[in-house]
C-alpha cells in the first residue's frame, strides 16, 4: 500500500515539473524581449498652458480731488454705471465762487483802469503834437497804458483760475465705466496733495488680463513664428479660467508682449484682451490664461518612450529586430502624457512605446 502511494507521488510530482519546463520559455520573452511597440505617423495635436493672470478694466481712472475742500455730496453709488463727464462729487463751492467773483471785480477794475490809460495816452500825443507837452510826458502816459494793459492780462488770468478752480468742485467721471470703492463721504476734507483716490473709474466694456511668460517661452514663440509681429499676428484665440474654475464664455486675444525682461524674476509681461458686454469679469478679479499649442500634421509619441538626458530625448527605434537609440527633438510644450516630436523621427519608423529607461543598445525586440 505504502508503494503504490509513492508511485502516485511520484507521478505527480513528473507532471508539475513538464508544466512547469513548457511555460518557462513563454515567461522569459515577456519579461525579457517582449516590448510595446509603435509605428510612427502623424497626427494634429494641441496642447494647453495655464498662465496665473490679473484682470483689470480696460481703462481704470483713479479720481484724485484737484482743489481742496469738504465733500459737500457723493453724487453716484459704488457699482454704478456712469458717462464720460458725468458729476461724481461736489466739494464746498462757496470760497471758490467768492474767489471768482474777486477775479471777475479785478477785471472789471483792470479794464477801467485801461480805457483811463488809453484816454490818458491819446490826450497825450495831441498835446505832443502841438508842443504842449514834453516827450517826457508822452513816455510817462505810454508807460501808464502799457502797465494798465499788463493789468489787465494779469486779473483775466486770475479770473481763469478762478473758473477752473470752482470748475473741479465739481469732481466729473473721466471716462464711461463702473465706479469703484468710495472710502470718503460727505463732510470729509480733501485735497490734491492727501495721495487717495476718491473713487476709481473703470471702462469694463473689454477688460485686459495681464499674465507673464518665461524669457524662453518668448523665445520658443519667437523662433516658432519667425519674429515677435509675426508672433502676435497668429496667436490662436486664447481662454480665461476664472477663480471658480470655469471658462469664461469669450475668446480673448493677445495683444502685447512687452520686450524688457523683469531682472529679478526673469519673466517678460504680457497683455490680453477679452470683450465684456455682459460686465461678468470685474476689475481686480485673478484667474488664468489658457494659451492652446496647435501642431498640424506632428509626430506624437507618449512620454513612456523617451529618456531624458539632461535637455535632450532619446528613443528607441526598431532597427532590424534591435533596440537602436536616436535623440529627438521635441515641443517645448506638453500635456505631461506625449510629445510632438520635431526632428529626429520620420513617419513609418517603429518604436519602442513602453519602458524605454529599461531598454538597452542592441537588445532584441520582440
């Protein structure tokens, strides 16, 4: 009994052990020489980046007082809508229309003190005509005249002066926008030299989005479109993420890159456009600008087929069976998953797709 049980295990045992030699070879190719491969075409890719932007009224008017003087009314609310010239405040007229009807008197007084003169002047010449008189005298009245004239000009300016000054009690818009904050009320002293604004004017009708962009980022653009014009001139439609994470619902478009360089964060500005009817974006609001990347007809490879070496890539290709290495170029910019590829492969070549930091030169590829 005790022999034919071990002539059953021993059976047993030959049986594990055939199944086991007839799976050992297909284990060894697949962790072995068994690789995910590609063929190389090509296709339209975009990519996006997100740029951390400012957005501001296209026009935003800070409204300084130009005289001094208690606010005597706010004549708008905060969030208002106004017009180019529409009365925001009224400081305390009464010294300065004192002050004009002072300059208007003066003149009145300078012009009668002239029309004497004048008299005095004609008077003078027919006197000197007939040898009445020195020329002495006739200088003497001439001088008269011409001071009286200098008088004159001299309290006409003062009576501008005056106008304007009683002129900007009256604190108008300078624009058409959406008034801001208004931190001072009636009753509060201003004057030009107290540094705040009484309010701040915005024209929200198209706001711009301020962001910035990496010297080398520029520069990529630059080379990409032949010239910073060119560059302007065929940037796609750009997109605003807004604090919330939505998308605004318009399309803006780049306007501006400002050609200095920021020395302390090596970062160059740049200005983009988005219409505003609805009055959706307000001025001071922070979001993103989502610039799109589009390669037509590009070579697009997951990132899993290449090998950084410092600021270059390399692939595999698949040469005669052999793993064979080759350095790309590639976009310098992505969505963290491909590449486009933009020299250094061709269309029809074959690739090693998966895996290629653990590839080596020469290895079989199955």
């Amino acid at each position: 009994m005790k022999t034919k049980w071990m002539q059953l295990l021993g059976l047993f045992g030959c049986s594990v052990w055939l199944a086991a030699c007839q799976q050992a070879p297909t284990q060894q190719m697949a962790g072995g020489a068994g690789y995910e491969l590609m063929k190389v075409a090509t296709s339209d890719k975009e990519f996006t980046t997100d740029y951390s932007a400012a957005i501001r009224g296209r026009y935003d008017a800070s409204v300084l007082p130009q005289v001094s003087g208690t606010i005597q009314r706010v004549m708008v609310s905060e969030g208002q809508k106004v017009r180019k010239g529409q009365s925001l405040f009224i400081i305390d007229q009464v010294p300065y229309r004192a002050a004009l009807n002072t300059a208007s008197a003066n003149v009145q007084a300078a012009k009668a003190g002239l029309a004497t003169a004048q008299l005095s002047y004609d008077s003078a010449k027919e006197l000197y005509a007939q040898k009445v008189i020195s020329e002495h005298q006739l200088k003497t009245t001439e001088n008269t005249l011409l001071t009286a004239k200098a008088q004159l000009a001299q309290a006409e300016a003062q009576e501008v002066n005056a106008k304007n000054s009683l002129a900007y009690t009256e604190v108008k818009s300078p624009s058409d926008g959406v008034v801001g904050a208004i931190p001072m009320r009636e009753g509060t002293l201003v004057s030009p030299s107290m540094g705040a604004a009484l309010t701040t004017v915005s024209d929200n009708k198209e706001m711009y989005v301020y962001f910035s962009m990496t010297g080398k980022q520029v520069l990529n653009m630059t080379r990409q479109y032949g010239s910073m014009e060119e560059a302007l001139k065929n940037m796609p439609a750009v997109q605003l993420k807004l604090e919330d994470g939505s998308f605004y619902d318009q399309p803006g478009k780049i306007e501006s890159i400002s050609g200095v360089v920021d020395p302390q964060t090596g970062t160059i500005s740049v200005r983009a456009s988005f219409p505003n009817e609805g009055g959706i974006l307000h001025s001071g609001f922070n979001g993103a600008v989502v610039i799109p990347s589009v390669y037509k007809d590009a070579i697009v490879i997951p990132q899993s087929a290449t090998v950084q070496l410092q600021d270059k890539y390399l692939i595999y290709k698949v040469v005669d069976g052999k793993a064979t290495s080759a350095i790309i170029t590639v976009a310098p910019t992505s969505d963290g998953k491909e590449f486009v590829v933009l020299s250094g492969l061709e269309p029809g070549e074959e690739i090693i797709a998966k895996g290629a930091g653990l590839v080596r030169e020469g290895t079989p590829v199955k």
